[in-house]
C-alpha cells in the first residue's frame, strides 16, 4: 500500500468472483444477494466480476440469462469478464471436458459484450483480459495478446490495473508478502505474466481459487478475490479460503489500497452434501427455486438502468 494519500476522493471499485448462480441450481444466490446489498451500501463507482458468474453458462444458456438478469441488482454499472465454468476450460486444465469453443465464446458475448474490455477512468486505465483463452491456440488468443500490447503502449503515464479470471501463478508459500517456490505458469501465460510485469502494471487481480490473497512481485500486486458462492477445500499453496468481494479506492497518483470483506448473512455450504453423488457441481440435483425467484423479483424491482454497455 502506499504510505500516503493524495487529498481527492479515491474511485471506488468493487471485484466480485465466483458467483456460481443458476437458475436450476440456485445453491448460492442467498449469497449472492447478501454480497449484493453489502456492495450497494458502499456505493462503488464500478463493479468489476471476474468470471465463473455461472454454474454451467458453458451448456446452459439459462444460467447465462440468470447470471446476466442478477448484474442488474447492483446500484453501479458492472464490467464482466468470462471463467472456465461460463465459456470452458483452456488446454492443460480440463477436469470437465468442456473445451473453449468459439461457439461457448459467441454465446457469452451476445450476452455480457466483450470478453476483453479497456476503461480509461479516475486517471486509471482499467484493463480486462479473458484468461480462458490462454493456451487454446484459438486465432483471438493471438488477436488478445496483441491487442493487450496496444491498450498498454498508449497509457500515457496512467497506472494501470489488469482483471481476468484466472490467477497468473501459484505460490507454495509468502515471505514477506512476496510469493515464494512459485509454480511458474508456462506458454502464453509465461509470455502474459512477463508483459504485465515489464509494463510494471500497478496490480493484477484474479478470482477461480476461491480464496483471498495479495502478494507483490516487483512493483505489481497479485490480487485474488474471494469467491461469493462458496469456500475453497483446496490446499494447494496459499491464500486464505473466504467468502467475500474486495473493495478497491484508486487515487489518480497510480496509490490504490484493496480490503477483503466479508458480508453479513453468507453461508458456508459443503459441496460434498450439494453433489450428492455427482461429480461435478454441474450435475447436481436441482436445488429450491426459492432464492431464485427472490433474485428475479428483486431485479423487477430495483434493476439497474445504467448498466455497462462495455
């Protein structure tokens, strides 16, 4: 963090990830919308998702649809990005053998706009990144990349911020808040990673883990975001399993300083119990619509008319 702050009122930024809502398995939508009301409290200028906002976006279109409807509960406009359970999993991480397809992509698109998006804002430039195409091969992996190397050439001296789903590494351990025994990323993440820190951007921020941490390489900030839907069980290396969103203040200096909330009125659920004798969350038993319809009653009510056209 910086150790001083300049005297005008920061922008006000709010990330949430891994929202996981469906309109069949509506497991965490009571979370959603207590992380919902606690946001809107703050009156954020922005909210930034960093994907996996569905169940199974990749073959339902009604969780897309859902998803899409509960970003209109939000009192500020809302810039989203795509994850591997909205659009599919890229090479080397395929546990579902739900492949990134042009297809999976178009349909996002036609939905929430563009899977990459550039925000000049409070004297900031706001990147946001679709990590799901790293290492697919597909022809917009190289059309992302390129295009990344030209919205970073022309920031004009302005601190930039990087959002995208996946984190850019993993760590075994801190020291001193820096990662340590680092499991080094490899291909066109190597090449993404080596961009952003060359460009010194000012912070990276990622979701999928389902847990918090902010670490520093040089002068960049790693930031994961906490997951809203439910905890990780996962061990592998660090970060702090929570339920929660992060709440960014971004000074036009490039000082920013980020806090991990935890609302009021989240539930941690087991997703053992929740599977049943699934595999996967995707084949689960449809859960109560109950918080569903809470959902889509509260977006008739209150839905915001001024959201992103990104």
């Amino acid at each position: 963090m910086a150790e001083s702050r300049p005297d005008t009122s920061p922008f006000r930024l709010i990330q949430i990830s891994d929202t996981h809502l469906s309109d069949r398995q509506g497991f965490f939508v009571a979370n959603y919308l207590a992380a919902a009301a606690s946001i809107n409290s703050l009156r954020p200028d922005l909210v930034v998702h960093t994907g996996d906002l569905t169940v199974n976006g990749v073959e339902r279109v009604p969780d897309l649809d859902f998803a899409l409807a509960a970003n209109r509960v939000f009192s500020a406009p809302v810039l989203s990005l795509p994850g591997n359970h909205d659009v599919g999993e890229e090479p080397g991480f395929a546990m579902m053998a739900q492949p990134v397809t042009q297809e999976r992509l178009d349909r996002y698109r036609d939905r929430f706009g563009p899977d990459r998006w550039v925000r000049d804002l409070a004297g900031w430039r706001l990147l946001g990144l679709n990590s799901q195409l790293l290492g697919t091969g597909l022809p917009e992996e190289a059309v992302q990349l390129q295009w990344l190397e030209g919205v970073l050439e022309p920031a004009d001296g302005r601190p930039v911020g990087v959002f995208l789903h996946k984190p850019m590494f993993f760590a075994r351990k801190i020291v001193a808040g820096r990662p340590a025994e680092i499991i080094a990323p490899a291909g066109s993440r190597a090449r993404l990673l080596s961009l952003l820190l060359r460009r010194r951007v000012c912070f990276v921020a990622s979701g999928h883990l389902h847990k918090y941490l902010d670490v520093r390489i040089g002068r960049t900030r790693f930031v994961w975001a906490p997951a809203t839907a439910y905890r990780a069980g996962l061990r592998l290396g660090t970060g702090v399993p929570m339920l929660g969103y992060l709440d960014y203040r971004l000074w036009p200096d490039g000082s920013f300083d980020v806090r991990a909330m935890r609302p009021e009125g989240m539930t941690l659920q087991k997703l053992g119990k929740l599977k049943q004798d699934a595999a996967f969350l995707k084949d689960a038993p449809r859960a109560s619509s109950a918080d569903v319809q809470r959902l889509r009653a509260l977006v008739k009510q209150v839905g915001n008319a001024i959201q992103s056209t990104q």
